[in-house]
C-alpha cells in the first residue's frame, strides 16, 4: 500500500505546526489591577518575557490560547480534507474497471 502524502498537505501540516508553535510561544497575557482585582487584556508577548504594565499584575491569557489552537485546528483540519484528507493510493484505475489479465 502507498503511503504518500502529497506536496500540499505537507504544506498544510507544516503550516499548522507552525502556527501552533507560534500561538504557544507568542502569548496573549491579561493584567489584573492590584487595587480593584479587575482584568483587562494587554497584549502579546514572548511567553518568557511578560509586557510591561504599571500597576498590572500580568498573566497568560490560557483561554484564549486554547481558543487559537482550536481554531488552527479548524482551519487547518478544513484545509486539509479539502485537499484530499486521508484518501488511499491504488493502482486500480479510478472508472472501477480492472485492467485486463494476459
């Protein structure tokens, strides 16, 4: 049975990779006010080096990372069954009809 993967789903998954390597590495994170506990959203930034915020105590925004990595999913999952998905190579010609036996 051959196995090949062709040129643009490869495209697709390194794409995806790519994408998901990304949303993990460049982070959305949420400040908390100190005085009044309230939250608001304040960028994003390499996930080793939180923004700068003045009186703000910065967290990862978790849930809007798993909302982009489902959402890449998604789209790179759509992607992918549009170009052909998981459908199997054979030597049989497509119009059902064997080839001829000597």
């Amino acid at each position: 049975m051959d196995r090949k993967i062709s040129r643009i789903k490869r495209v697709i998954i390194i794409v995806y990779c790519l994408a998901v390597a990304l949303a993990c590495t460049f982070v959305p994170w949420k400040g908390e006010f100190i005085r009044t506990g309230s939250q608001t959203a304040i960028g994003y930034s390499p996930i080793w080096s939180p923004p700068p915020a003045k009186s703000l105590y910065p967290t990862v925004d978790f849930g809007r990372i798993i909302v982009e990595i489902v959402a890449v999913t998604a789209l790179g999952g759509m992607l992918f069954v549009l170009a052909g998905g998981f459908e199997k190579h054979s030597s049989t010609p497509k119009s059902g009809h064997k080839p001829a036996q000597p």
